[in-house]
C-alpha cells in the first residue's frame, strides 16, 4: 500500500469535500489518519467511515487559525500514532461574494485568517514534527483563484495566491531537513454546497460556468485527492516547492470548443 507506516493528518476533514475524501482514500492506503475540522461532529463522522473500511483513524476539534489548535493536532498526531509523515492543509473559508469595496473588515479577516494564516500556523507545528519523524511531505491545497484572482472573491483569491508563495518558501528552507512541501490548485469540484449551486442557477448559466474549463464538468473530490495522495506519498519524492493545477485544463480552454 502507498501509504503504509504513514501519519497523515488532514484539516478540514469534517465535510463532505475534498479533506474527508482525501482522509478515506489515505487510510485505504495504509495511513493512520489525523482527522481535523472546526466541525467536531463532521471530523468524527469520517474517522467512523475510515473505521468501517478496516482503517485507522482519529478525529480532533480544531480551529486552523488558532495558533493552540494547530500545535493540538500535531501533538493528537504523535500522542496517537508515535509521529507525523504527512499533513494536508486543506481548511479554507471564503467571504460572502461582494465587489472588493463592499467586503467587510470581519469577513476579510476571517477569510485570510482561515485560509491563509491557517496554512502557515499549520507548518509551524507540523515542520518540526515531520523533521523529527525522519521527513515527509505537507501538501497545502490552494485553488485556480490563487492563479487568477477572481471577481467577487478577491480576498479569498488573495489568501490562495498566498497559499502558493508561502508554500515555495516553505519548501526551499525544508528540502534538506527531509520535509517536501507543494500545494494543489483545484478549480471546481462536485462538492455538495457546488451542486446546490449549480442547480439553483439558470441553464445557460451552468452550462457556461461548466464550460470555463476544457472538460466541460467540475471535479469529483477524488480526482483532487488523488493528486494530494501522490504529492503526500514518497511517489513524488523529487516535487518540492511546485503547485500542481487541478483544474481541468482552464488555462488551455478554448472559446471554440
Ligand atoms: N469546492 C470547490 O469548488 C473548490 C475550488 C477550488 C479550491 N477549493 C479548495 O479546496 C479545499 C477543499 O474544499 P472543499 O469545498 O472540498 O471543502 P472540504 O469539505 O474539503 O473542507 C471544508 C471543511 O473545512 C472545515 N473548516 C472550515 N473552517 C475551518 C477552520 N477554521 N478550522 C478547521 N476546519 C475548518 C469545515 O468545517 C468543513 O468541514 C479548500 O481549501 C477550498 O478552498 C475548493
């Protein structure tokens, strides 16, 4: 199995994206799972689904953006299962979509607080940890806005740029103390809060949000977790300091297809 002898602890894990999906397909693979989320009931949720497939996992209440919380999750990891190979920054919150004027100062410090102070307070206790564990890899997952910027989203947008630079920083002071560090960059996936999205819009509209990429359909939470897998494992032990586009190909869109 890719994953076997592994800790993995994954933020965020409590919903019904990318993080919990990421969780089971980890522990399919051998990982004993550190399952974080501000959801309590969310995060205990996945480690009773990873625990029903025959895996191994714990869950653990914690705010990314609260410095105690991220120390807490890496000493839930070592407290129970001796150590930490792997971490998966995947928590992030959004603001309500408004012009860049009309943001409000609470919802931008929230947004910048979860998404990107949380990844960098996340590295600061999970660095040290995988150095001591004899290396690792932190995958931290930022999105196609991070790339782009996007209207209505600008803070959000702002904290995935971030994202991305913190990670390459992070990166070049850890590759020769054992501890890679990417980030993937997702554009749509198929998540619950998306579909109820998509279906509360007008056809031509859906069809035209579908059609931003070159696939013509977002991304099932899979498809990004599979990339988080290979980055997290020892698969990609020549990757560090790069972000990998899981996007479905919308930098090469063209508006003839
Ligand atoms: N959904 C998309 O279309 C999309 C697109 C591009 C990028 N992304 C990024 O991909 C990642 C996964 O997104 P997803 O939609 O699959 O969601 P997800 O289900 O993986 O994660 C959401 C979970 O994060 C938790 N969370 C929120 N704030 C937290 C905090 N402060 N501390 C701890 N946990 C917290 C929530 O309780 C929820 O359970 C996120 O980083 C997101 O920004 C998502």
């Amino acid at each position: 199995m890719m994953l076997e002898n592994k800790v993995a602890l994954i933020t965020g894990a409590g919903g019904d994206g990318v993080g919990r999906t990421a969780a089971l397909m980890f522990a399919a693979e051998g990982a004993k799972v550190v399952a974080a989320d501000l959801n309590l009931a969310g995060a205990e949720e996945t480690v009773r689904l990873i625990k029903e497939a025959g895996g191994e996992a714990v869950a653990v209440e914690a705010n990314v953006s609260i410095a105690a919380d991220a120390q807490k999750m890496v000493t839930v990891a070592v407290e129970s299962f001796g150590a930490l190979h792997i971490a998966v920054n995947n928590a992030a919150k959004a603001t309500p979509s408004v012009g860049i004027t009309d943001i409000k100062e609470d919802d931008w410090d929230l947004c910048i607080d979860i998404t990107l102070k949380g990844v960098w307070l996340g590295m600061k206790y999970q660095l040290p940890a995988i150095e001591a564990a004899g290396g690792g890899s932190i995958v931290n997952i930022s999105s196609e806005s991070g790339h782009k910027g996007q209207a209505f989203q600008t803070a959000y947008a702002a904290a995935k740029g971030g994202v991305i630079v913190l990670t390459k920083g992070a990166a070049a002071e850890y590759a020769k103390r054992g501890v890679r560090v990417n980030s993937v960059s997702p554009g749509g996936i198929n998540t619950a809060g998306m579909k109820f999205y998509l279906n509360s819009i007008d056809e031509d509209i859906r069809q035209q949000t579908l059609n931003t990429n070159a696939f013509g359909r977002f991304a099932e939470p899979e498809e990004i977790a599979n990339v988080v897998m290979f980055l997290g494992s020892d698969k990609s032990s020549y990757v560090t300091g790069d972000d990998y586009k899981v996007d479905g190909g919308v930098s090469i869109k063209s508006y003839l297809l």
